[in-house]
C-alpha cells in the first residue's frame, strides 16, 4: 500500500550525531533506534531519548515491531549507572525506560528497572520517569516497581481486542488491562498509559471500546499512531488514517475521561513524554 502524502517525515541524520556517539559511548541501546522510530531525529536533537534495558535481542516476534527477534544477552549490570550518567550529562527533564522481553530470566528483567530508577535519581532526582513495561507474569513483581513511584508506568495494549492474538503473540489483552487495573489500585498517585498502533485491520467501533476498556481500568493517558511496516516480514500496513480521525480519536478519548492524549500519525507510545505533564 503506498503512503499518502501527509506521511513524509525525513530523519535528519545531522541531529542524532551527538546523542549516538554519546549512547555509543556508554554501551547504550534506545527504542528510538533499535524501532526505527520516525522521530527520532526531532528527540535525540531535543536530548529526548527512551532507553532500551537489557540489551537489543528480544525473546518475542511481535508482528508489528521492527525490534531483533533473538537470543537475548546477558543483563549488562553497568547499565543502569550508564543511563543515569547519560540523563545527567545531556539534561534530559523526562526519560523513558523500557525493555525488551525477558522471561528468561527469574524476575523478567524488572530488577533493571529498579536499579536503573535508583541510579537516575542519585544524579537528577528531578527528572520525571515513565516505565514502558512488558506484561510480567509474576504480578508480584508489580510492587516492588511502585514502591520505586515512576511517575508514570506504562503498558501498550497496541491493537484492539480481535487482532490482538495474532498482532501480540504470547500475550492477552485481558491481561494487560488487569496489568494496569492492577497499578492503579495499588497505588493511585502513578499515572497508567497505554497506547494504539492504527492501520492493522480494527474498526472505529473496536477503537472505540477499546478506548472504553481502557477508561474502565482507570487508565490516565493515551497515545495513538500510526502503525507503519518496518519491514516486508512484518504484518501490512490495512489503512493509512487521514488526520481528521486521529483528531475524532482524541476527542473521544477526552470525552471519556482520559487525562492528557497524544494522537496523530508519527505519535510512538514515548513520544513527547513531557507533554503529559503540561
């Protein structure tokens, strides 16, 4: 399907320079990268980047993601000090920190997450934390992350109900939307956040009552985009959305209660972190 003409945003290569060398230097890996995500030029210019812990190799094949499909590396366990170190040397006012998918091992990787949220706040206890969380089996593990209190924990159901088993092999939409009940009864102070990829095959009335699903759950933020295929193994684009839905998109989402929405075609779940809190 060819991209109409409001999808021809350009990488600036010039603007990532500084920022990659500095990742590169520190052993770094970022979703901004390994995702090939379309902003990541107009991020890394303004020091906004979301890191990816635990190494770029994950366990899962999700259609949509363009993340290496592998066995993943052993935890490197200077990496929360050098993300810390990062946040601190290029200013960074709001990181996001997410990972690749690791049942491998015993905690599903979320001590990373910890040590890194400590580590980040020994050097910039400013800075504001959102988690991009995978759906850990253990829901025990769910504690030990809010007592750490990110500001934000995060948990992207990606598709509606009905595409959901084949877009997002191994997991359950039920279950993610218990994930971010479950956040929110333990401790309503943390904002919850999940996010929509638009274009896989969904109907309006199934965003839609996702959107409700969500609101149900208690869920304070939302984003919304456009899926984009990052390569011809991955699934096909089924529809470009115009702008104007995107625009109906969010209205709804505010009509329904939704605190802050981040809703157009280029918008990734981390994108403009900031703007959450405006």
């Amino acid at each position: 399907m060819k991209k109409p003409s409001w999808l021809n945003k350009k990488i600036d290569f010039e603007k990532c320079i500084k920022v990659k060398r500095i990742l590169r230097k520190f052993n770094l890996h970022t979703i901004c990268e390994e995702a090939m995500c379309p902003n990541i030029s107009e991020c890394f210019f303004k020091k906004a980047v979301s890191f990816l812990l635990l190494g770029n190799v994950c366990s899962y094949n999700c259609k949509f993601c363009a993340v290496k499909k592998g066995k993943p590396l052993s935890p490197d366990t200077q990496e929360p000090k050098n993300i810390a170190r990062v946040v601190k040397l290029l200013g960074i006012k709001g990181v996001v920190l997410t990972s690749v998918c690791r049942p491998d091992l015993e905690d599903e990787g979320l001590s990373q997450f910890l040590k890194t949220i400590k580590e980040i706040r020994k050097l910039t206890p400013q800075v504001l934390i959102e988690v991009l969380i995978p759906n850990f089996s253990q829901k025990s593990l769910i504690d030990n992350l809010i007592k750490e209190h990110p500001q934000i924990i995060a948990h992207n159901l990606e598709t509606v109900e009905r595409l959901h088993p084949s877009v997002k092999k191994g997991t359950s939409y039920k279950d993610s939307l218990k994930l971010l009940k479950l956040i929110k009864e333990k401790d309503k102070t943390i904002f919850t956040k999940s996010g929509l990829l638009l274009g896989i095959g969904e109907k309006p009335k199934e965003v839609i009552k996702t959107l409700i699903d969500l609101r149900k759950v208690n869920c304070d933020f939302l984003s919304l985009g456009q899926y984009l295929r990052p390569s011809p193994e991955k699934m096909e684009v089924k529809e470009y959305l115009p702008l104007e839905k995107f625009n109906f998109y969010r209205e709804k989402a505010l009509e329904l209660g939704f605190k802050h929405v981040e809703s157009s075609p280029y918008v990734r779940s981390s994108y403009k972190v900031l703007s959450y809190f405006s």
